[in-house]
C-alpha cells in the first residue's frame, strides 16, 4: 500500500499490489477514497485506514476489501500530519491534525482518536494550545506518547508534560 500523487494533475490517490494477482489496483475519490490521502496504516486485523484531508478538512477512510468509506472530523485542519498515525493497544486510531489551520474554518488544531468499530464517533484532544505532533508512539505500560514542540504523554486519563527525561 502506497499514497501517491499524480504529477501533473496533483490528484492523490492510494495504490496497492496484490502478490497473488501480481496486479496493481489504484483508488481515489471515486472509490470513496478522501481526496487529499497522508498516510496509510494497516491495522491488527487487517483493515486498512487511510488519515489525511478531504475538502479542506481532516479525514480518515477506511477500505473493506473492495471499498473505501470516508468520515469527515471537522474543527481540526485542512489535514493530518504525514506519518503521525498509530493504533494503540486498544486499537483505537491516533493522528494529528496538520499545521495550518484554519481559523474561518473553526479549525483548531488537536489530536484525533478514532475507534474503528465507531470512526463516526471519533474524539478530537486539545490537550493543549495549538496542540500539533510529530510523532506519536506507545510505551509498554499502555501510555501514548506525542512528541512536537515539547514531548507530552496521555496515560488513557491524564494529559502530562514531560519537563526532562528521567535520568537526565
């Protein structure tokens, strides 16, 4: 699975090969693809979850085998951030909204938790001001962890700042 872009029309679009066939298969806003894929996760199960914009706002697309459904998260950007996309041990989804966005829009930035079984009922976190990552991860103890301007952890309750590292 791949995100592409068409050189010169600029269309996004999603491409993947199938090993058995040996055929590639493209899909785009046709397919019920959003229109503006940034990154690809395959989950636990095998779902595959598309994260990005769609008409100036966030989204997530998820394909069922044969076809793409697209949810729109609104209030967040014009977009996720490329690559800032995780599932959790719970299995919920994980992204930030990218920079840039844009206030006539009601657009505040936060980072977006997705349950795959209810995307419709999706949580948007502002934990805080401008909240935006760069990358998010997960440790061990089950704490995510979202790293940007400064590194901060959210243990499922509780959003913390980390000052200094322990040990530092």
């Amino acid at each position: 699975w791949f995100t592409a872009r068409d050189s010169q029309t600029g269309v996004k679009f999603v491409v993947c090969h199938d090993p058995v066939t040996d055929q590639w298969a493209q899909f785009d806003e046709s397919d019920g693809l959003m229109e503006g894929a940034a990154s690809l996760l395959v989950t636990h199960n095998g779902d595959v979850w598309a994260a990005g914009g769609h008409h100036g706002e966030v989204a997530t697309s998820r394909f069922d085998g044969e076809n793409w459904s697209t949810q729109v998260h609104p209030g967040m950007s014009h977009s996720t951030r490329p690559y800032v996309f995780l599932q959790a041990a719970d299995g919920h989804l994980w992204m930030s909204a990218d920079i840039g966005w844009d206030a006539s829009r009601n657009q505040h930035g936060g980072l977006l938790e997705v349950d795959p079984l209810f995307p419709e009922g999706s949580t948007r976190h502002a934990p805080w001001r401008d909240a935006s990552a760069y990358a998010v991860g997960q440790s061990t103890d089950g704490v995510l962890w979202f790293g940007g301007g400064r590194l901060r952890s959210f243990d499922g309750t509780t959003w913390s700042l980390l000052s200094q590292p322990r040990g530092l």
